[in-house]
C-alpha cells in the first residue's frame, strides 16, 4: 500500500505543468488514504533528495467535548430558561431538575443575558422569567463551527473564554521535484558484497553514505551504586598513603575477635542483645590460639603492662559466642595478632566492609552499614603522628579543616572524635573516631612494648548520602533504592 501511494505521489509530480503537488492534504484526499501516512512517505523521499518540501501551516476552530453535547441539547442558559415555569421555581429545585455544570453555568449565563431574574421578596430565592421567549444563539454558533464555517471574531472570543471551541492546528506540504528526482526509487545498497566485486554489478550499484557521526546504541551494562563509587575513592586514596587491605570476607565472628581481644570488658552494653545479633546456628566457636586466649583472661581479669583490668571472673563461655560482627575492628585485631606470629614488621591496613547492630531503623539508621577502617603499626608512634596522618587522609578527601575532641574508647587510648567543616553543609560535622590502642589489647598479642597502633574508622554512608544529596538512607541502601537513581547518579566527587 505505502508503495503505490510513493509512485502515485512521484507519478503525480512527473505529470504536474509546473513539476509541484499544492498542498499534500488534497493529495490524501484524492487517493483515500490517512495524511500521516502520507507525510511519512513525503519524509522518507525527501532524505532520499527525490522530492522538496515546504510548509503549509493551518488553523481553524473546533468544539470541545463539553460543547459537542449542546449541539443537540441546546446551550446550558437556554436549557435553564426553558426549565423555568412561567410561575418561577425556587433556586435549589431549578438546580436539582439540571446537571451541576449546566446549571451553574447557565444560571450566570442566562442572568447576564437579563431572560431570567432572582426573586428574595418571598422568603426563599425564586428564578422568575424576565422574557417570554430566547433565540439559542450560542447553539448556532456552535453548529456553524462544527459544520467548518468561520464566526465573527467577537463570537469566536466569547465561545473561546467559555471554553467550548479551541484552536486546531495542522500541518500540510507543498511537494515539488528534488535534485535525485525520478519516478521510481532505487534502493541504495547499503554494503559492499563479495557478489557486487565478482559480478561487477557494484560500478552501477548506488550505495548508502555512511554517517560516520552516528553514536550507535548506548550499551546496556549496569551502573555502579553510589556506595561503591565513594567505595573505589576511599579504596584509591588509602593505596596511594601506601596502606594494605585487610581480608573482611567473614561477616560472622566470635565474642573473643570481636569484643576481648579488644580489651572490651564483657559486661559491656555492647555486648547486650538490643546491640549485637548474636547466631543460634552455630551459637558458639572453640578454635582459638590457647595461650593468647589465656593471656588476654589474664589482662582482663588481673591487668598488666600498666593496666589495673577490670577485676572481673572472665568466662570463655561470654568469648566462644558467635555474633554478626559490630565492627571491622574484629578483623584489626586478627591482623594484628597475625602480624605479632610472624615477626612484627611496619604495617599499613584499611578495610572497608559491612558491619552489623541491632539499631531502630529510621531516617539515619540502619542495621547493616559500611564502616571503613584504618591503622598504622610501628615503633615509637604518637598522638601526633595520628593527627598529621588523618590531616594527609582528610585533606585527600577534600576537607582540609579538621577539630579533634577527647573521647572514650574501651580498645583505645588517648581517644579522638574527629570534626571535619563541610563546605556544601556550612557548618561543623562529626566525622569519624580514633585514637591509639591500648598496650593491654597489643601486648597479650606478642607485639613489642615499643610498638604503638594508631587508628581511625568513619561511616561509608553519611559521607556518600551529604555527596549526592540524599537525606534518607533508606533511599541509598536497601531494597528501597530505587534503580533510576543509581543509574543517573554522576561519578563520585570527593570534597565534603
């Protein structure tokens, strides 16, 4: 079908006095097709340069659905007029006996024309007539409309603001011959074939040009979250200060790792249901190294290198409990002692991992983030070595103004909370912990009494959530996020 209507177009125009088809609405009225598919016929000969084309902008008046039930039913005032007795009718019955749109618009039309008036004299409002009888002229103008007849531009005003005629606009085309004109297309070939080259057929063939600025189609692999984009960022800049990933593929750990050998005490509140998630299945661990087991009881129990302890009976059965782990910390410690076995040596590590606590879930909180975690091992280390290392770490991050305040940790000490100035926020924000841990928790490990540990950790989220803008986490991580976010959000910009 498109075919014969493209050669009765082109055949059209090869016949045409002056080599042009008017206007290709009457071309689609002659030959008894939709215009639309017309145009796309005229569009597609028209990138081929068979024909040109020119604009022919049109306009007239048309009724809206509203108006096109008036047509037969006459217009809203005249239906009131005539629902009006010759005895009057109170308000409230006359807008019963109508529809709610024909009455109310009728009432005002029907009182501005003055063939009705509004009688109070008797108590309640009665609509009396003022005429005997009206002539429907809005009705025939609405048929003088519908039947493509144009109206005086005082009416067409009048039928507008009352919103029962509206504008349509179309478009039709004067054709005329193109530079490739001819009454029959020829398809370009759109490849160069082994059977063209044999043959020969390729010197007549016309071939398609090729668009050499064509983009292709956009490819259809995923897209990074934004916790993993802030991720990659934190993961570069610990590489380059030099430091070594910790392995955090153990989301279950013991009581011991996790809280004792931390120096924790075990009647800590962290250590309460309403904090950790501890397993039922398997509900406890026994594989620990013995004599550091028995060293950190001791340290607990009794104290040592300068510590008084806790004085308290520690039980192995507190230790042995196995939990969804609060922190990375638990994988430091490990390390740690690790290092201590093999025969201690500077270290750097970082992890970046989920830890898990039993928190309220709300705007701020949930019971699985990100912590990421940082430590520096060697001899004769300070407090200030801590500070110049999170100033070098922040100031990487892009926030160059750190505050530091005392703090209490039961691993670490001194202790700091670290206060770093968000340039987006305006304003002073906690943004992580630190401090350097005890002897108590290094010593029963192995490691030398001049060897000190400083660390640090901060949250993966709240600094991803103030870098895109998001105020709930529940927006950033969950089965909540929605999918279009993390398709559209840009790489990770560092500089809080």
């Amino acid at each position: 079908m498109a075919a014969d209507i493209e050669q009765a177009l082109l055949q059209q125009l090869a016949d045409s006095a002056d080599g042009s088809i008017p206007d290709s609405g009457d071309f689609a009225t002659a030959v008894g097709q939709d215009h639309l598919k017309v145009v796309g016929i005229i569009k597609s000969l028209e990138a081929a340069e068979m024909i040109t084309v020119e604009d022919i902008s049109h306009s007239r008046f048309v009724l809206t659905s509203e108006a096109q039930a008036y047509l037969s039913a006459g217009s809203p005032e005249v239906q009131l007029f005539n629902a009006v007795p010759a005895d009057g009718i109170t308000l409230a019955q006359l807008k019963s006996q109508l529809p709610g749109d024909v009455s109310d618009v009728g009432f005002k039309q029907a009182m501005q024309q003055r063939w009705v008036a509004l009688d109070k004299s008797a108590g309640e409002p009665r609509v009396v007539r003022k005429v005997d009888s009206v002539t429907d002229g809005a009705q025939a103008q609405l048929a003088a409309v519908a039947a493509g007849n144009e109206l005086p531009k005082g009416e067409a005003d009048a039928l507008k603001k009352r919103k029962l005629i509206k504008l349509d606009t179309w478009k039709t085309y004067r054709v005329s011959k193109g530079a490739k004109f001819a009454t029959q297309r020829k398809k370009q070939a759109t490849e160069l074939t082994s059977e063209m080259i044999a043959s020969g057929s390729w010197r007549s063939e016309e071939f398609k040009p090729l668009n050499f600025n064509s983009l292709g189609l956009p490819p259809s692999g995923g897209h990074l979250h934004p916790l993993m984009k802030v991720r990659s960022q934190y993961r570069k800049i610990f590489v380059a200060m030099g430091f070594q990933e910790m392995p955090t593929n153990n989301y279950v750990e013991s009581s011991f790792w996790n809280f004792d050998s931390l120096f924790q005490p075990q009647q800590h509140p962290a250590r309460d249901a309403h904090d950790t998630f501890f397993l039922t299945s398997p509900a406890a661990s026994d594989t620990f190294p013995e004599d550091y087991l028995a060293r950190v009881k001791a340290v607990h129990e009794h104290g040592g290198h300068g510590s008084a302890g806790y004085g308290y009976c520690w039980k192995r059965s507190e230790a042995q409990k196995n939990l969804l782990r609060t922190h990375t910390t638990a994988v430091s410690s490990r390390m740690l002692y690790k290092l201590a076995q093999e025969g201690f040596k500077p270290a750097k590590y970082f992890s970046i991992d989920r830890v898990f606590r039993n928190e309220a879930v709300d705007r701020t909180h949930l019971a699985e983030f990100h912590q990421v975690e940082g430590l520096v091992c060697d001899r004769g280390l300070t407090l200030g070595h801590l500070i110049a290392t999170l100033q070098e770490f922040f100031s990487r991050l892009g926030m160059k103004e750190l505050r530091f305040k005392p703090a209490f940790n039961p691993y670490t000490e001194p202790s700091m909370e670290i206060f770093g100035y968000s340039s987006e926020l305006g304003k002073w924000m906690e943004v992580g912990n630190s401090g350097m841990f005890r002897p108590e928790m290094l010593q029963p490990m192995g490691l030398p009494p001049d060897v000190n540990v400083i660390a640090w950790g901060l949250s993966l989220e709240r600094p991803t959530m103030i870098l895109y803008g998001i105020d709930n986490i529940r927006d950033l991580f969950g089965h909540k996020v929605s999918l279009s976010m993390v398709k559209s959000n840009p790489i990770c910009r560092m500089g809080l």
